[in-house]
C-alpha cells in the first residue's frame, strides 16, 4: 500500500538529517513537534514522488521525537497529531485583514498547498493556465467573500497575473472593493449600499456595433425622409426666403416630439449596475444620440424655459429660476434631479450614467435647491448635493456622496469644506449692490433668452439674404433637369467664399455696434436681474460669437479693441483661441499674448441675488493652456498658464513689477515651476508674416464652407437629373431610396475630403519641434479649420468600434474593441497610440505645445483596457494597461501611469 511505501521510504534513509539549522517549533502541545524546512521538504516530496502515487505524496512533513498516545489506554492519540488545518491556520496567521485570508484559503484550496503564503509569488506556486483559470473561478463564484459582485467579475486572469503576490492581489481587491468612485463602481453610493451587476443580455461586439449603425441608419433615414419632404416643399414654393424660414423653424419641434418620443417610449433605463455590450447599453448609446442634437440647439437658442420643457419631457425634474450660464453636458437625462434657484455654470457635467471598470453605472443625481455648479465642474452618478451647496470651478465630484446643506467641494478629487452662511453671504451681497437693486424691477419679468435670441436671428436673417441668390439660382437649375456646369460650381464657390466672409463680418460689426450702443459696466457689485447684469451677460455672449469666427485671425485685436477690451500696445498680434465668460469691459490685454481653446475667464460671478464683476489683465507674454481656468486678477509678466489648470485655488492673481523670472503654473490647485524663456518676446512681427498670415487663415474660412454647399447641392442635382432619366416605374424606388443615400453619401464625401487634406497638404506628422512661424505650423492647424468636414462621421460612428477604422485612417493607432465616444474636436492624431479593450470617453487632448514660441509635438499612449473620462492627456504621457483615469485629471508630458492602478488629479495620483 502507499502507507508502506512511505514507511520502508523513510526506513531506508533512517539516520539522515532531516531538520536544518534554525528550524521552527511549534509550542502548545506537550509534545515538541518541529517542522521541516522549505527546502528539505521540497527534496523529500521530489523523492517520495518517484515512487510514491502522486495522490500519496504528502503536501506537509512534520517531525516527532515519538508518537503521541493517551495517557490510559497508550492508543495513538489523534488529537495530539498535528491537524492540516493547524498548519495552515499558521500562514493565515499573517494576513491583516479578512480580504488577504480570504485570497489566502482560496488558493490553499485550488492548487491544494497550505503552505503558500500571501508573499509568495503566483508564478512559482506552480500549476498551469488551467490551475490560474481555475483561481479566477474561484474568486468570481465565492459564495461567502467579503468582496462584492461586482469587483470579482471584474476580475479578469491579465489582472491576476499582473500582481506579483497573492497580497497584492488581495490589495487590488480591496481598492475595488472600497470603490473609488468611477474607477471601479463597486461601491458607488452612501453607506454601505453596493451596486451589484445585472444580468442582461450581453452582444458580442461586432453584433452590438451591428445593432448600433442599424438604429443609426434607421434615424437619418427618417431625418433624410423629412428634410427631401420640405425640399420639395421649397422647391414647390417658388423658393422664397420666408419657406426657407418656416421650415427651419418647423424642423425644431419635429425633433423634439421625435426624440421625446423614442426617449420614453423604448430607451428608457433604472438605477443599476449593467455589463458593457449590453441591452442596457444600447439604449443610452441610442438615447444619446437623440438628445445631443436636441440639446444643442437649445444651447444655440439659450432659452432657459425651453430647456426646462425639455428636460421635464424626458423624465428629468428642474426645479423653478435655474440658471444655465453656458454648455452643460447631461447624460441619463430621465434620472437628474434639480431644485430651484439653482446655478449652473458653462461646461458644467452631470452624469446619471457613467463608464467604470467592469461595466455601466446608472445612479440618480439630485441637486438640492439654490445649489451653485462652478464652470467645468463634474458630479458623479449617485451623488446627492444639500440645499445651499456649492461645487467649485473645476472641481470633479468622482465618487457619489451624499452631502449635507451648506458644503463646499474644491479640487480634484473633490474634497469638502465648510461654506459661509447663505444668509450673511446674501445679505453681504445685497448691500454692496446698492442703487441697482432698486431697477431690477425694470427686467425682472424679461427673459434673458429673448434679449440673446435678437442677435440670433439678425444673424439668420443676414444668412438667408447672402444665400438667397445661391439657393435661387441652384434650384432652377434642378428645376431643368439639367446638370450643373463648370461656371456655375466656380461661381457658386465664390460666392460661398464671399458669403463666409460677409458673414463673419456683419458678425463682428453687429457685436461692435451693440457693445458700442450698450452703456459700459464696470467692475462691481450688482443685483441679479439689474439692468448692468443683464447688459454684462449680453456682452459677454456677443464676444464668444466674435471669439469663435475670429480665432486664430491676425484680426482679432482690431475687433477686441472695437467692443472695449483695453488693449496694450494695440497690436495685431495676438493669437487668441476662445476664451469663455469674459465681459469686454472688464478685460485688458498686453502684447505678445495667447490662449488656447476653450479656457474660462469668468469675469462674473453669479449668486442667486447678486453678480459680481471683477476686472481681467493679462500682461506681457502671458499664456493661457487650453481648457485653463483664469478667474479675474491681474496676473505677472511671462505667465504661462499649463493645461487645464485651475487658478482660482491659487494666488497668482497679483502682478509683481519687480520680478522678472518667467514662470509656468500648472494643477488644480496650481504648483509653480520656475522656467528659462527660450526666445525673446516680438513686440511687433514683421509685415510679411503678417500678411502671409492675413491671407492664409482667411482663405481656409472660405474655402472650409465650400463643400457644406457644394457636395450637397451636387449630389441633390444629379438625383433630380437621374430620376428624370428613369423609366415611370422606377422613379418612385428611385424616391424612397435616394434621401438616405444622399445624406450618407455626403458625410462620406465630406470626410473623405478631409482625409485627402490631411496626407496630400499636412502629411504625417512625427516627433518634432518647429518654431512658430514655421509654415508646417500654418499646414497642420489647417486641419483644425477643416474639422467641420470631419464632424458629421464622427458624431455619427461615436461610442461604436466602427470609428476605430476612421481614426486608424487619420494616423491614429487603434487597438480592436477600443471604444472612442464624444470626440468632437480636432487632436494630432498621428500622436496617438490607444490599446485593446479601452474605453476613451470625453478626452480633451493637448498633444502639442506652445513653449516659448516653439511649438512641439510628443506622442501620448493609452494601454490595453485601460478606462479614461472626462480628462486632460498632454502629449508624452503613458497610462498603463488596464489603468484608471478619474474624472477632472490631467496626464502631463512625462508621466507614466502604472498598470492596473486609479489615478485622479491635476497633476494625477494613485488612489490607494
């Protein structure tokens, strides 16, 4: 038998040394039992093996001076022996917590070896793919584990061989466990509550994308349908441009009975936590595909109560006087809560549902009354903001909390800290306010929304006068049946061109002569519904439109002086991107200055009573990174402000004359890095840069508003002309099938004249650096204004693998099943680099910089299944495999992410 096998074994060798110096024993017991060490036991199992069956083998070896027996009978005392359990019970002796004894027994009991330890590493445990297939089973199907649901399924076998020991494993665990917000969602909530995965019907991805671009072309076939119907309407008109006003206005209420009716109908989601590709997430796929377009044109039409309608129509409950200062981003719109007099600033998030790690999460937000959401700020699923709160600009709610009235939550990670009274900050403001408080009655009852939508629909109607005689003369053609000719394409381009630049200009002198007509307000203290408040948020409207026609043009300064911006020297040579919530009146600007896109000014600050506003100057040399937040302030020569950097929580608005020494700020809140300027500032560049200059940018408006026009009338020409060359019975399928096909067809023409652009003119970008005035410079920002061309594919195929192949096109490396979504601005995508399994949601990508006149370019990498949202990368940052990036961060150049790990803040941070 294998017990006398063992015996005549051991017989055989009696008299060798089987315990080594230093060896333990185990006390408790009036007998003194020693154990063999490592090594020796490892030996004597290898022998025992050769001639032992492998089930006989034993896994522990002790050793006994004899062998104990009871005291009565001298029977074998079985008791006395040395249990397995006992031996076992010593390793899970040195685990801390009930997580690392947990891991610990599990894999005692998968590759049956009670002497593994928590330090021991998983590759020399032994076993095979098998046995780790197994442990991860294990994990995932425990029925008593103090980790939830959630955290094990997310347990993938990559994650398992990627700790080096069961205790780090055990540790990656309990950080999901503990749930960091959106980087896991396993325990997203107050309390103890735990979000637990549904089971739901999960697709594969390529049947999901399937299912995704067939609702997708089952809408625009629709749109097409509705948009050929009024053509026609037009077309039956005689073409005058009070049908081309009606229809336009009639085309906004069909979509929003169209998408409200979708929307509660079929796309409707609950509270809980969903697997990715699954049913659940189709339906916010699709539900977000119908209230983007929707929403912007609320945005376009600034309306509050329209909004209000909206949102109440898909679910949503806004509360009484809420204010929405700019974009506000709202996904899972039927499970947001609002309460009254609430304040929510520009490119405010709040998110209802949410990608984590493992899945979808879908939690209710509720925002308590008279609550202030500062400008870029973002709230997590499942938080629950008191009355009187208030979330500071830039900060980044990531984990849901429940937080009573009267807090304050600053940085990133958003912490909490006490806030001023409501009364007295109220009172404070009231009395500063003074004799303006006495007009408010004057606008009290005038919506905001009507005073904005005046300048919109002076800029309509400009529009419909430029383009009467182009849409006149396109539609007798179509009327013929004729094709268009060669003179009548380049007289249409030209007057496409002329007609962009008509309009950019009666944009800018319609904003000059209303600031101008407008009395000035200067910095103060004013009521909340004062005419000077109202007057302020007019401007402030007018000088983004200016903004945003004249970036980047050598213009800009002329046209900033015209509205009242205080300019020193006036000079032509600034390079402005788009600088929000800045009232001209309150704004001074010095030579040698710049900003990127989308930074934040804030010359208002709004409370529920009171607007404060404060004066902006930035001198010499500043520059401002994109997506920046520069609260007012005089702020130092040779300032250059990084990436989505947050100066409010700083003290760099203070101009010191003495100091010379350039500087760079950079974080949220900022840290200082003390800097070399590399070139001299230009106080005046030369004529024939700036003539180069002129004419560059102003060609690429025109020429960027050709194909809108073109492609569209072309390809809507040739369908007239085809189906008047058709036989009677094949004309009405001609109908049915031509409205899609055209509006598909130019989409597709659109990008690929994009893409032709893009290799033919720009090229592959690499590595690099070139000084400012380089012309690659000049060729690859052209790129950025022909983003248009591009924007109809990517808002199309966005949140679907199938824009995976169009980024792969545009230079970018793709990895398969890598999920892109809302990616709605032009990046160097020839520095980019995003692995496997990732999901890319909301990125704001600096992939280039602007140091000291010099710009550079340095390629950023995103690793396998790695989770990024609502963040800032910087070129020359890597985030590992399976990394985390919460919410409000930023990845500066050099940075390196580790594998596996959460990251949140600006500069980021592990999580432990």
């Amino acid at each position: 038998t294998a017990g006398g096998q063992l015996v005549g074994f051991l017989e055989a060798r009696k008299g060798e040394s089987l315990l080594a110096e230093g060896s333990r024993t185990l006390a408790g017991e009036e007998l003194a039992i020693q154990t063999l060490p490592a090594e020796r036991t490892t030996a004597l199992q290898a022998a025992l093996a050769l001639v032992l069956p492998k089930y006989a083998v034993p896994s522990r070896l002790f050793v006994m001076a004899e062998m104990p027996r009871t005291a009565v009978s001298r029977k074998l005392s079985r008791k006395m022996l040395p249990e397995p359990m006992n031996a076992e019970a010593k390793f899970l002796s040195d685990a801390n917590d009930e997580v690392e004894s947990w891991v610990l027994k599990l894999a005692h009991e998968v590759w049956q070896d009670g002497t593994l330890r928590l330090d021991d590493e998983l590759t020399t445990c032994g076993g095979s793919s098998i046995t780790m297939a197994r442990f991860v089973r294990a994990l995932r199907c425990s029925e008593i584990a103090p980790i939830g649901a959630q955290a094990r399924e997310a347990l993938t076998m990559r994650q398992l061989l990627s700790a080096a020991t069961l205790r780090q494993l055990a540790k990656e665990l309990q950080d999901d466990q503990e749930g960091h917000g959106l980087g896991t969602g396993t325990q997203i909530g107050r309390g103890n509550s735990k979000v637990h995965l549904r089971q739901e019907q999960v697709f594969s991805r390529a049947a999901f994308t399937a299912l995704q671009l067939s609702w997708l072309l089952f809408n625009t076939t629709i749109l097409s349908y509705a948009v050929a119907s009024i053509f026609l309407s037009i077309l039956r008109a005689r073409i005058v441009p009070l049908h081309i006003t009606l229809t336009i206005v009639c085309i906004i209420p069909l979509m929003f009975v169209w998408t409200i009716v979708q929307v509660r109908l079929y796309l409707t989601i609950t509270e809980g936590f969903y697997p990715m590709f699954g049913k659940t997430h189709l339906k916010h796929w699709c539900a977000e595909k119908l209230t983007k377009p929707v929403l912007g044109v609320l945005r376009f039409l600034k309306v509050d109560c329209l909004l209000r309608l909206f949102l109440h129509a898909l679910g949503a409950h806004v509360g009484e006087r809420v204010t929405w200062s700019g974009k506000v981003k709202l996904t899972g719109v039927g499970l947001i809560e609002i309460g009254d007099d609430c304040i929510i600033e520009s490119q405010v998030v709040l998110e209802a549902v949410a990608f984590v790690r493992g899945g979808l999460l879908v939690r209710p937000v509720k925002i308590g009354n008279r609550v202030k959401l500062g400008a870029c700020s973002y709230v997590a699923p499942g938080t629950v903001l008191g009355d009187d709160c208030e979330v500071a600009a830039m900060a980044a709610i990531v984990q849901a909390v429940a937080s009573p009235a009267g807090t304050k939550w600053e940085g990133v990670p958003a912490t909490a800290h006490a806030r001023a009274p409501e009364e007295f900050r109220r009172r404070l403001l009231m009395v500063a306010a003074g004799s303006e408080s006495a007009r408010s009655s004057v606008v009290e009852g005038l919506p905001r929304g009507v005073v904005r939508m005046a300048r919109k629909a002076l800029n309509l109607a400009i529009g419909i006068w430029l383009f009467w005689p182009l849409v006149y003369e396109a539609l007798h053609i179509l009327e013929a049946g004729e094709l268009p000719s060669r003179a009548f394409l380049l007289d249409l381009m030209i007057r496409i061109c002329l007609a962009r630049w008509v309009r950019t200009l009666s944009t800018g002198v319609t904003a000059v002569i209303v600031c101008r007509c407008l009395p000035r307000v200067k910095p103060g203290t004013y009521a909340r519904c004062s005419t000077s408040a109202l007057v302020a948020e007019y401007k402030i409207d007018l000088f983004e439109g200016v903004q945003k026609v004249m970036a980047s043009s050598p213009f800009q300064s002329y046209w900033f002086y015209a509205m009242g911006v205080e300019i020193y020297p006036f000079l032509g040579n600034l390079d402005f991107g788009r600088m929000n919530d800045i009232l001209p009146d309150a704004f001074a600007i010095a030579a040698c200055n710049s900003s990127g896109e989308n930074s934040n000014g804030h010359s208002l600050d709004i409370t529920q009573e009171a607007v404060v506003i404060r004066q902006t100057t930035l001198t010499e040399g500043c520059f401002v990174g994109n997506n920046a937040f520069v609260p007012p302030g005089v702020y130092q020569k040779d300032l250059m402000i990084g990436a989505a950097t947050n100066l409010a929580l700083g003290s760099y608005g203070l101009y010191d004359d003495t100091s010379k020494r350039p500087l760079t700020v950079f974080g949220n809140p900022p840290v200082q890095i003390s800097r070399v300027a590399e070139t001299a500032h230009e106080a005046q560049p030369t004529f024939l840069n700036f003539i180069f200059r002129s004419v560059f940018v102003e060609l690429a408006r025109g020429v960027a508003r050709i194909p809108f026009y073109v492609v569209p009338m072309f390809l809507v020409g040739s369908s007239v002309y085809a189906h008047r060359q058709l036989h009677l019975e094949f004309q009405t399928l001609f109908l049915l099938a031509a409205p899609p096909l055209i509006l598909w067809a130019t989409v597709a023409i659109w990008f690929v004249l994009f893409l032709c652009v893009k290799w033919l003119v720009v090229g592959r970008a690499t590595e690099s650096t070139y000084v400012t005035r380089d012309p690659f410079v000049q060729q690859n920002f052209l790129m950025w204004r022909l983003w248009s061309w591009a924007l109809p594919i990517f808002s199309l195929l966005g949140g679907t693998t199938a824009l995976n192949p169009v980024l792969r096109v545009l230079g970018a490396h793709v990895g398969e099943g890598t999920l892109v979504l809302n990616q709605r601005r032009y990046f160097d995508m020839d520095m980019l680099h995003i692995g496997t399994n990732a999901v890319v949601n909301t990125i704001k990508w600096q992939l280039h910089t602007f140091e000291d006149s010099v710009l550079k370019l340095y390629p950023a990498r995103i690793g396998d299944g790695a989770l990024v949202s609502h963040s800032t990368i910087v070129g020359g940052a890597s985030i590992g495999d399976g990394a985390t990036l919460l919410p409000g961060s930023c990845v500066m150049k050099g940075e390196e992410l580790a594998d596996w790990k959460i990251y949140s803040g600006s500069p980021v941070a592990p999580i432990s």
